[in-house]
C-alpha cells in the first residue's frame, strides 16, 4: 500500500472526511429528541456538508493535470 497520495487524492480524501463527519452527526441528531437538535442539525451539520462538497468541487477544479504546452 502506498503511503503517499497526491494532492488531489488528499483534498478529495479531506472533503470525504467532512461529509461522513457531517452524517454521524446527522445520525446523533435524530436519536436525539431535544429541540437544540434540530438547531446543531441545520447549523452544523449543513455548514459540514457545504465546506465538503464546496472542497470537493474546488479539489476538481483547481486540479493540476501534470501536461504543459
């Protein structure tokens, strides 16, 4: 197994990090039953959605494809 991944295997990977960290804490949220719930759902967990995907489209479009002409 290679230990060293490229740039653009490590912003993906960051950005998939900040998704799943985003629905465990979805998952929290529904076992929990008190209304700041719903609060840390919308507040925190869409703030970690957003930073992912945003990262992750970012990762794509600022990835160095290696050719110069």
């Amino acid at each position: 197994m290679k230990l060293s991944a490229q740039p653009l295997e490590q912003r993906l990977r960051f950005a998939g990090i900040l998704i799943i960290l985003g629905l465990l804490i979805e998952a929290i949220c529904v076992l929990w039953t008190r209304p700041i719930a719903f609060l840390v759902f919308v507040g925190f967990v869409g703030a970690l959605f957003a930073a992912g995907i945003l990262y992750y489209l970012y990762s794509l479009v600022s990835a160095d494809t290696g050719s110069s002409n």
